[in-house]
C-alpha cells in the first residue's frame, strides 16, 4: 500500500488509472485505499464546468488546459459523458476532443459515463476527484453532461462552478427560470463572437441585479471564445478571485464539510439500493410479480415487502 501511494503521489498515470477504475468497481479495498487518500486531499481547486449541450464545454477546458500548462500549473480532468439507456454504453468523445494533451505529464485525463446517474455526473465522480486531489494536482475541472434546468450534482463536489452559455440558450424566461443558473459563481457566455451574445451578457446580468446572488460572492459574467483562445486568461483571473474569497470568508472550509455530508448521505442511499437489490434476488418474488401483472397488488405493496424483509420490521 506504501509503494502505491507514492507512485500516486508522483502523478503515475497508471497508478491514478487503476486506483480509479478500483473504485468504480467498488472493489473490495476500496475503503482502505480512500482511507489511505484521505489525508492528502483538499488542496486541488476543484472547478465544475456545466451548462446546456452544444455551449462548448470540452473546447473551453481545452483552451483551458493549454493556459494553465504554460502557468505550470497540473491539471486533472474529470469529463462525464452520457450513458445509453438501452446498452448501457457511452462514447467518450470529450477524450477523443482533448487526445492533444494525454501525453502531458502534468495532465491526467478520465473519461466516465454517467451510468443512469442523474444530475450530469457519474455517481463516481467525488471518488475520482479525491484521487487527483490526493495525487497533487493543483487543479481538477469536471465537466458535466449537457445539463439541463435542475441538474446540480456538481455543486456538491466543487468548489467553484462555471455555468457555460452561448448565444441562443433561451431568452430572458428561460434565463431566469433555469435551476441551474442559481449555482453559478462565474457565468461564461462563449462563442461570444455569434450574434446574440451582447443581448445574453444582458441577460444574465438583469439577473443577477434582480435576484441578488449568492450570499456575499457576486457571481461574475465573463465572455469568451474558447476556440480563438480569447478571455481565457479573465476568467482564470475570475475563478482565482473567487478561491481567494472562499479562503478568506472561511466559506470554503464550510463548503467542503457540508459535501462531506451530503457525499455520506448519498453513500448511504447506494448501500440500501444495493442491498434491496439483493434481498429482491434471494427472495422469492415471482407470483407476487404475477399478482402484479393481474393487478391483484399494488407495486406498493410489494416495494413494502422488499423494505420489510430488509429490515426485519413494519415499515411506515
């Protein structure tokens, strides 16, 4: 376990590739190997990159990367990619966008679907954030599947979200109404040399003035083209300023303790799930299937006999 560690403290790709693919597959030192991560995390600036298909998530991590390369900064990249509701398989096309950069010694790339995962993310994200944080990289970017109204996954697991628009998102109601515009720091409209683009800063930004913001940060607008390279280096200058304020209000250390909340009742929802899976598999269920096809039984009822028997009680 000793050797391991190191090798992942070093960056070893593959050390990283096979601790996180060890995860994944709940394997059965997991535990022991995120016990062992545990002390070395919280240092990355962990960045989620979200927003509706098509607004140029992965060109911006891209232009991104090449900036934050030249700083000397690391980089880890954590990019979700829908699953297939019929195959259960994905293309992992944000891999194939940023090939150019996965020789790059101070760039780890992962690509993973989302496996039915609501929210824009896979369910095991936060594990593989806490391996590239454990590792050293001074940065981590997530970029969400193309996210739609209420998709907030991400919020639980960064520490600074870019909300990532382009012109011909919707118009001021859709603006507005969007669940997902609430949890921006940083609203980045790119391809903002497209017509429609002043008129959405607009937007966003009658928003803003309207619903106040978030507690004392004021989330910032920024315009980019992320495939000319342009207003890269802005809005790096704005995810900086909005770490530095995380660091000083004291809001980040509540925010990362508040995840890990929510990251042990998340966890403790994939233990019941997987455990009424196996008590429906064990037990037999068949002829009260069949009752449910006839419509003698409700699938309420068979969903209490599954919980009861799981329990050993009355569930209310």
């Amino acid at each position: 376990m000793k050797d391991w560690l190191t090798s992942l403290r070093q960056k070893d790709k593959r050390t990283i590739a096979q601790t996180i693919t060890k995860l994944e597959n709940r394997d059965p030192d997991a535990l022991a190997i995120l016990q062992q991560l545990l002390p070395f995390t919280g240092g990355a600036h962990v960045i989620g990159i979200t927003g509706p298909p098509g607004a140029g998530k992965s060109t911006l991590i891209a232009s991104l990367l090449a900036f934050l390369r030249k700083q000397d900064l690391t980089i880890g990249v954590i990019a979700i990619d829908p699953s297939s509701p019929y195959s259960g398989g994905a293309i992992l096309g944000d891999r194939i966008r940023m090939n150019r950069y996965a020789m790059d010694d101070g760039i780890y790339l992962r690509s993973m679907a989302n496996r039915g995962k609501v929210g824009g993310i896979s369910r095991f994200t936060k594990d593989s954030v806490r391996v590239l944080d454990a590792a050293g990289f001074d940065v981590i970017l997530i970029e969400t599947v193309g996210v739609g109204q209420s998709e907030l996954s991400i919020m639980h697991m960064t520490d600074s979200i870019c909300v990532v628009l382009h012109p011909g998102a919707g118009d001021m109601i859709q603006v507005t109404k969007a669940g997902v515009m609430e949890i921006a720091d940083i609203y980045v409209v790119n391809k903002a040399d497209l017509i429609g683009a002043s008129r959405l800063i607009a937007e966003i930004e009658d928003m803003l003035e309207i619903s106040g913001g978030k507690a004392d940060w004021a989330p910032k607008v920024i315009a980019t083209n992320a495939s000319a390279h342009q207003g890269i280096e802005g809005l790096w200058t704005l995810l900086q300023k909005h770490k530095q304020y995380l660091k000083h209000t004291g809001i980040g250390e509540k925010q990362r303790i508040k995840q890990l909340y929510h990251e042990v009742e998340e966890e403790l929802w994939l233990i019941l799930e997987q455990k009424c899976k196996e008590v429906w598999q064990q037990q037999d269920f068949e002829k009260r299937l069949t009752m449910l096809e006839k419509k003698t039984v409700t699938p309420q009822e068979i969903a209490k006999e599954v919980a009861d028997r799981l329990f050993g009680m009355e569930s209310e």
